[in-house]
C-alpha cells in the first residue's frame, strides 16, 4: 500500500516528516535508540532511479547495525545496497547559514561505509511523500571501523566500485553525492534547523550513495572497494 495512493494523496512534505517523526517515536518507544541521522537520494544517480530531485533526511537506529561484516539476509524483505562515506562530527554544529568549511573544521573523522536499505514499498516504488514516511528505507548499515582525517582524504575525488561474486556491478565517486558529501551536513543543518534542532557530535551520519543501489541475494560476497577509505567485504548470509 502506497500511503500517497491509497490514504492520503495530497500530503505536504512537512507533513510527511510529521508521521515519520510519530514512527522514530514509536520505535524508541519500542526500547531502540537512534545513532544518526541519515541523507538519502543526495545523487543524480538516486534522483535517475527513484524519479525524484532533491535529498530526504531518516534515522538510523542501533538495531540496524550489522556486525562481523556480514548482512543477515532473512532479516529483509528486498535489500539493496549503497556504498557511501561517512562523517563524524567532533562538536555540535547547525543553523541554516552553516558552510563547507565550517562542516571541515567539525570534522572528527571520516569512514567507509555500506548502507543496506529496504523499502516497504512493492518493487520500490513510491513517491517523495511516501519515502519519507517509510524513514527513506533505512533498515541497515556497515559502518567501516578505520577512521580518517578530514585533511587526509578527498572526498569528490574518493572513488568506489562495487564487486559482487567478483563482478563489477558499479562503481562512482565522491563527487556523485551534492557535488561534495560535505555538502550533505550542510543540508542536513538547513533541514535539522527548521525543528530547531542542530546535528549531534559523535553520530555516524552516512550522507548517501556513491552509485546507484544495488540488488543483493542470500548467499553473495559483497566487495566494495574504495580509493584511499577502507575497503569492506561483506558476507550475504
Ligand atoms: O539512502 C538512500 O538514498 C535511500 C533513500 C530512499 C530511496 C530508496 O529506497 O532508494
Ligand atoms: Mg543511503
């Protein structure tokens, strides 16, 4: 059921945040803790693939962490994969005027990272409205355990590829994500700011895939490569 085509066709952005911020409440409710907050569809690439233009921010929670680099399949319905790059902040920043540069100075690290998402959505397909609602189908994530300085790596220029079984099936750069990952904080500031709220020192935050998502099976070894980050190989089990 597509909540946009079957309960509410005219509802706003804003209002979309409003029912996934009911789900975050539910969950924690529920006795699981968010970790960070996440950027989805921040590449052209994403854009291309789910027919939308512009970033939608969820929430990671600690249950979706994989561990042993490894992806316990059964726990998803359809999982795909994203290869991204991850930042933590080492001070709380914020506002809506927040710049590049501001964000570097913030940095504590840098770490490769691999997002599992998973959409209630039939094949995938659903609206802006509707992803939002669905907390932009986060149910997974391996986060890389090497740490980089800010200054130490290039983050348009980090390049990645994706192998599955030995197969190459994608591969892009930094650059795909806003132009800069950085710019992903940036955004995620300007959004975070209209709840007057600021983003959190020490989070995990993933600011979205280098290549477009990729469909992974029981059964799969997973290599996703990067340039200077830390190379993950990850079993499908
Ligand atoms: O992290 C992401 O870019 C996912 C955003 C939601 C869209 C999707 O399910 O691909
Ligand atoms: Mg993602």
């Amino acid at each position: 059921m597509k909540v946009t085509k079957e309960l509410a066709p005219s509802l706003k952005v804003e209002e979309a945040y409003a029912i996934q911020a009911e789900l975050l409440r539910l969950r924690e409710a529920d006795g699981h803790a968010i970790i960070a907050p996440k950027m989805g569809l921040t590449s052209k690439a994403k854009w291309t693939q789910m027919g939308v233009d512009s970033p939608v921010v969820g929430y990671l929670f600690d249950d979706m962490i994989e561990r042993d680099q490894s992806i316990e399949f059964d726990r998803y319905i359809h999982p795909k994969i994203e290869p991204e790059i991850g930042i933590v902040l080492k001070n709380e920043i914020g506002g809506p005027d927040l710049t590049i540069s501001e964000v570097k100075d913030n940095i504590d690290y840098i770490f490769s990272a691999v997002e599992v998402i998973d959409s209630r959505y039939q094949n995938f397909d659903f609206t802006f409205i509707d992803v939002i609602i669905d907390n932009t189908s986060a149910k997974g994530a391996i986060l890389g355990t090497k740490q980089y300085d800010v200054g130490s790596v290039d983050l348009i220029t980090e390049q990645v590829e994706i192998l599955i079984n030995g197969e190459q099936v994608a591969e892009g750069k930094g650059e795909a994500v806003l132009g800069n990952p950085i710019q992903v904080i940036v955004e995620l500031a300007k959004h975070l700011d209209q709840s007057n709220q600021m983003i959190q020192p020490g989070q995990p935050i993933l600011t979205g895939g280098m290549t477009a998502a990729v469909m992974i099976e029981k059964g799969d070894t997973i290599q996703v490569n990067y340039s200077n980050l830390e190379d993950l190989t990850i079993e499908v089990k």
